[in-house]
C-alpha cells in the first residue's frame, strides 16, 4: 500500500454493519399509541441526513426484540431500499427504538471514527457514485451488505473528523438561511408588485361625469 492510501480504509474496519430488526406480520410497524417501541421509518431521515421528528411512532412488534437490536445513541442508520443516499448519526436519548430491516445500523469504533464523520460520509458525492452502480432490482432497488462493506472511504484523525463535521454543519445552516431569504425575498416582490399594480390604478386620472 502507498503511504498515501494508508488512511484509506474500507467501512466493515472501522464500523459494525447488521441489519434493523426483522418485524414480522402485517401489522408489526402499524402505530399504536401505547406500544412498547419507538420507530424509526425511512421517511423521518431528510436527504441531508436530519431527523425530521422527535416524535417517532409507537409500535407493538409481534415477538420479543432482542436488547442488541435496540438502537443506541451513535450509531448510523443508513437505508438500504429506495434510491436516495442519505444516513443519520441516531443522538436521541429514547429508550426501546427499534428501525427494520430496511435499514443497515453501523456501530462505529469510537476510536477510530465519529458517527457523525461517518454519516457525513455516507451522504457525500463519492458514496452516491459508489451505490449508484450497486444497487439491485427492478420494482425497490436495494444495497447489499457487501456493497457498504467493502466501501472505502478517508479516515482522518478524530480532531480532523470533527471539523469536517463541524464546517458541513455551518454549510448546510447556510443553506437553509439562504433559501429562507430567497422566499423571504419573493414573498416581498410579489408584495411590492401588487401593491405598485393598486397604485397606478388609483392614481389614474378619473373620467369627468357625463
């Protein structure tokens, strides 16, 4: 290996990867406001990797859900169906959260990768290009558990990993502000168009009576 890839590595050395939990029967994710579980669906992770809720459903899996399968706070919940490339760093402190298995869960070695850092990589353009010619099937696409695997992605130290976290955090902040004054900004001109329209209206001279 060239010293220039030796902080090269691939994903399975520096991250646990199993599948969510199994739910069987029809009804297994249906919501019930009294269940025993919390549950984490596709849908509640934005392509940028946010947790679109706090309120995650209740549900009452039809068998018993060993302790190992119950998400704790760090690991990274990737999809494995659909098309999009997204992953979450999991930071929330809930007790008996389960996600399915359409979900690989990575359990990072914290000695050697932040979740976070993780996450972030899993979403960036090169892991996009690495699932785009992977993924398998006609009517739900789906990424093995080899294709994650064998991804190889830069490990940096720690310190460095956190500041890439950290800048990706800022940027996106930035872009949610820019978009916020965009509408902000079309919302005023539309007003200010209208509002010019009722003026020149009102300030046209008026015909004399007949």
């Amino acid at each position: 290996m060239k010293t220039a890839d030796k902080n090269i590595v691939k994903l399975s050395a520096i991250a646990e990867i199993r599948m969510g939990a199994t739910l069987r029967g029809r009804d297994a994710t249906r919501p019930v406001p009294t269940g025993s579980c919390h549950f984490v669906r596709i849908g509640d992770i934005s392509q940028d990797g946010e947790l679109l809720t706090n309120e995650l459903i209740r549900i009452e899996p039809n068998e018993t859900i060993k302790e190992d399968l119950f998400l704790r706070s760090g690991d990274v919940l990737f999809p494995n169906r659909g098309t999009r490339t997204t992953a979450l760093a999991y930071r929330l402190d809930m007790p008996c959260t389960v996600v399915g298995a359409q979900f690989f869960v990575l359990r990072p070695d914290p000695a050697r990768v932040l979740p976070e850092y993780l996450a972030w990589f899993l979403r960036s353009d090169q892991a996009v290009r690495h699932f785009e010619g992977r993924r398998k099937g006609s009517y739900v696409q789906i990424i093995q558990r080899s294709d994650l695997a064998e991804m190889a992605m830069p490990l940096p130290s720690l310190e460095v990993q956190q500041k890439i976290v950290e800048a990706a955090d800022l940027a996106l902040k930035a872009r949610g502000l820019e978009e916020r004054l965009a509408a902000l900004n079309w919302k005023l001109s539309k007003t200010a168009l209208l509002k010019a329209a009722t003026d020149h209206i009102e300030n046209q001279p008026k015909e004399p009576c007949k």
